[in-house]
C-alpha cells in the first residue's frame, strides 16, 4: 500500500480551501453549460474550442488537486507535548544574537513575509520535534544556529 | 547588454536588452488579448520573452549591421532612416543574420533539458520565421515597443531618429490590433489628443525599465539591474523551472510579468525598510543578515507593504478594461499572498531567481553582503524544484 502525503491546514486554510472546491465545481458546470463553442466547421482546430479546452483542463487540475488535498487533509491541533516544535507551533528563536518568530505551518499556508514558515522548508523541517533551550543547527545550503527561546501553540 | 541602435545614437545609458523584451512581452500579452479568433497568449508572452536571447553571443546585429561608416556624423544621418536595400541583397544579410543567431541561441541552450531547449528553439524560430500567428505578432509588437521607446528618448520630433523606426513598423505592421495601437500612440503624441488608458499604462510601466533596484543600491552596487530586468528574469525562471504541468503556466508567466509593477507608484520596498541607520558603518553591519522580527512585527510590515502595493497598482490599472484591472490585481493578490499553487510557485521562485541575480554581483565583489540572502531563502523556499535549484546555486558559487 502507497502512503499518500498529507496536507496539514488549519482550520481558516481547510476552510479557505473548501470554499475555493465549491466555487471552482460551481465555475466548471456554467462553462460546460454555457460556454461551449459550437461546432467548429473545418478541419483546423478553433482556437476558441482550444482556449476553452485549456481552461477546462486547469480547472479539472485543480479540482483534483483540491479533492486530494481535502481527502488527506489534517488539521492541526495543538499538541499534548507543548514545549516541542510541531506543526502550528509558534517559535521564538534568536538567531546571531537577534530574536525572530514565526510560526510552522504546511506548505499550502506557507508565506514567510507573514511569519509562516513552511514545515518543508530547510528552517521549517529542521526545527521540528526540538525543544526550547536546544540550538540547533540549519545547514542546508548555509550554517546557521537557531537557539529555541520560546514555544507557543494558539491555533484554534 | 544595451541596445545597439540607441548606443549609435547616442543615448546614454539606453535601455537593455532584458528591459526592451520585458515591456514586449507585457505590451504582446495586453494587446494580443484583443484579438479575434483568439491567439495563443502563453505562447506570445513566450515568444516576446525569448526573441532576443540569441543575441547574449550574436550581440545586438541591427538592420544597420555592416553598412554604418566609421563616422559619427554621417552615422548618425544614416540611422535617421530605415535602411532601404534590393531585395536579393535583403535575402542574403537575412540568412547571414539567422544563421549566425541561431548558432549563438544554440549554444546558449546547449546545457537544457532538450525538452524545454525544443520549446525556446520553436517559439524563436516562430517569431524569427513568422511561421505562425503568434510569431508575426510578436515580431511586429517588437518593433512598435522600440518605436514607443524611441519616441521616449527623442520626443515624437520626425527629423530625430524616431522617424526611421516610423518607417520600419509601417512597413511591417499589419495586424489590425496593432494598427490600431499604432494610431493611438500617434493620437497621443502627435495629436496630443486621444489619451488610450493601455498606452499610459505601457509608457508608466516603461519606468521601471530605469527604476534600480533598492536592496542593491543599499548595498553600494554599481550600475545595479532594473525592475524591469528582475521581472524578465523572473518569468523566464518561471517557465524554465516550471516541470509541473498542472499548474497555469499562462497565469504563471502573466503573474511574473506584473509582479512589480506597482512600484511605479509604490516605493521598491525592502525588509530592512525603517531599521537602517544613517552611519555606513552600521548599516552595512545591518545587512549582512536577515532581519528579524517577532511574528507580529512581520504581520505589521507585510501589512503596510501590501496597502501600499495595492494602492499603487489600482492607480496604475485604473482605466484599462475592467477585465484587465481585475486579472491583474487578482494575479498580483495571489502571487503576494501565496493564494494558489502558481502564486506560491511564482512567489518562490521569484527569490531563487534574485539569489542567482546577487550571486552574480556577489562573484564580483567578495565584499558583497551574501549570507543574509542565503538566511531568508532557507526559510522561504519549500518547493522541491526551487529548493534544487538552491543546492545548484550553492555548489556554482561556492
């Protein structure tokens, strides 16, 4: 049996995500409703029908992708182990003597500019399962020492 | 590289060849859009994007190549008109310069996968040949860009140089779309009055083409690449890294286009924006790490920046159709918040695509600060392709 990847969200990215699933299923019946072009004539292909075609097929990408994710979805939830780095997990670390935070999150909700690291990152996945008090040291492509100063879990 | 024809004729510092193929390739996609029966858009912005690569080793050979006298003067007069030749003659300087072009493109693409070196190869022969629709587009919006940034340097004065570039595209253009830009821009600027709101928004877009870079500027680079140049840069990287085919390469390559484009208005934002100190000494010190910031603080920057941005871009936007504004706005929101999975792509690859560019002023000068850039990628970056490419910049630069 093939293990298949799992997608950790929390609930505002499952919710995001499940809105985006309806409103592309919705998209998809009104384009073949309503959006077919006719009968093309010729032998040569209309570009009309080819525009159409590729939107669709992006689209039906999409809603795949989208009903994989939300059938191996898992949500985060606060840990037992408080004080290890998990997914959700909001970190205070000082890094050459200057204190950063973020909080780790799955790649769908990454966006560092906000503080979201990805898990899958070469931060993200190092941090993980470490504990405060721990130095610990990134050295994927660069050396840099992260020491864990604080851990905070508040996902809803 | 910068453009020869304008090197001949005097302008200083004149547009590069990265700049020029940017606004193409943003102009081809606005006014192809228009078209009917539809044209293939991923294929124009392709086409725009790549039809002057062959030139990092052919160099720029204008039409003027092998018949311009040693004299500046006489020169310059030649360049004021489009160069007029027998027909035989034209066939024979045409296949000399395909030749020694193609040659240069191949051995640029020599190290690609042949997957994609296929791809560069038809879309260049496309628009080289005119071989289909979006090819003899493109090659005509070429032309008309260059009339638009001739126009930009001489004014519309007919007795400057802008006269034979007048010359060239009509004798070129004939696609109805394009004819009918071209009448806009003579409204514009020789009537003074039809103002088209896609016309301003190309020529306020031809900004950035002179606008450096803030974080390289801070960090004391000479002669740093433009925002038009990075925003070349980046959508080629997006179609060269881009091996998935389920994601939208054509919102891709669109969203790469205009990723920056606010910073006509909006001032080119850096994160180290409000913490720098006046000493050199200090600031120096500042940027050679990342900075760091407690997750509100990040939350607060990103905040400000975004406003900002969003601002600036419904200023830009505001006029051109409706469609048009909303695609855009909409493709830069999800680029800038990572809402799908091309805007997250597009988003990632856009900082390997600056670490390549700083590796190489890096190279230069060992002083250049580096270390930071490497501290933000390895907490920015988590696709698997660009986390690749990563490791490739590391083991070439190291």
């Amino acid at each position: 049996m093939t293990s298949e990847k799992k997608y950790y969200l929390t609930e505002e990215g499952l919710v995001r995500l499940k809105a985006e699933y309806r409103h592309l299923k919705k998209l998809k019946s009104l384009k073949i409703k309503g959006e077919f072009p006719k009968v093309w004539h010729s032998e040569d292909l209309n570009p009309e029908y080819l525009s159409f075609q590729e939107d669709l097929n992006f689209l039906e990408a999409r809603l795949m992708e989208l009903r994989k994710i939300l059938r191996y979805a898992k949500l985060i939830k606060i840990p037992q182990k408080r004080d290890v780095i998990g997914l959700g997990a909001t970190v205070l670390v000082e890094v050459d003597g200057q204190r950063d935070e973020f909080t780790i999150v799955g790649s769908l909700e990454a966006n560092p500019s906000l503080g979201k690291i990805s898990n899958e990152s070469p931060v993200g996945k190092t941090l993980l399962d470490h504990r405060i008090g721990e130095e610990v040291m990134i050295s994927s492509p660069i050396k840099v020492m992260y020491k864990i100063k604080k851990i905070t879990y508040s996902i809803s | 590289m910068p453009r020869t024809g304008f090197v001949w004729l005097g302008i200083k510092n004149p547009e590069t060849v990265a700049q020029h193929s940017f606004r193409v390739a943003l102009m081809n996609w606005i006014l192809a859009g228009k078209v009917k029966p539809k044209l293939n858009l991923e294929k124009i912005i392709k086409i725009s994007l790549i039809h002057d690569l062959c030139e990092v080793y052919a160099g720029d050979m204008t039409p003027y190549w092998g018949l311009l006298p040693e004299d500046p003067q006489k020169r310059k007069e030649i360049l004021k008109r489009w160069i007029r030749l027998p027909k035989k003659v034209k066939e024979k300087r045409e296949k000399v310069k395909f030749n020694k072009e193609k040659k240069s493109l191949e051995r640029l693409l020599k190290n690609l996968q042949p997957k994609i070196k296929k791809e560069i190869m038809g879309c260049w022969m496309e628009c080289e040949k005119l071989l289909t629709r979006e090819g003899r587009f493109t090659k005509q919006g070429d032309k008309i860009e260059t009339l638009l940034q001739a126009i930009e340097y001489w004014g519309p004065d007919l007795s400057s140089p802008v006269f034979g570039w007048w010359e060239e595209v009509e004798d070129l253009v004939d696609n109805p779309i394009l004819r009918e830009f071209l009448g806009q821009i003579e409204s514009r600027f020789y009537e003074r009055k039809k103002i088209d709101r896609g016309l301003e928004f190309l020529l306020k877009v031809g900004k950035l083409k002179n606008m450096p870079r803030t974080g390289l500027v801070l960090r004391g680079v000479k002669d740093p690449a433009t925002v038009a140049e990075d925003a070349f840069l980046l959508t080629l990287a997006v179609w060269v890294l881009n091996k998935e085919k389920k994601l939208n390469l054509e919102k891709m390559l669109k969203m790469a286009l205009i990723y920056e484009v606010s910073e006509v208005y909006a001032k080119d934002q850096t994160p180290y924006e409000g913490i720098l100190p006046k000493d050199i000494k200090k600031r120096r010190k500042i940027l050679e790490r990342w900075p760091r910031f407690s997750r509100r603080e990040k939350e607060k920057r990103f905040l400000r920046d975004y406003q900002s941005e969003k601002k600036a871009l419904q200023r830009l936007t505001l006029g051109l159709p409706k469609n048009l504004e909303i695609e855009i706005i909409g493709l830069w929101d999800d680029c800038k918040r990572r809402l799908t999975p091309e805007g997250n792509f597009v988003n990632q690859v856009y900082w390997v695509a600056m670490m390549m560019q700083v590796l190489q002023y890096w190279k230069e000068d060992k002083k250049f600060p580096i270390f930071g850039w490497w501290e933000q990628m390895i907490e920015f970056i988590d696709e698997p392709i660009c986390l690749e490419f990563m490791a490739e910049l590391k083991k070439k630069f190291s």
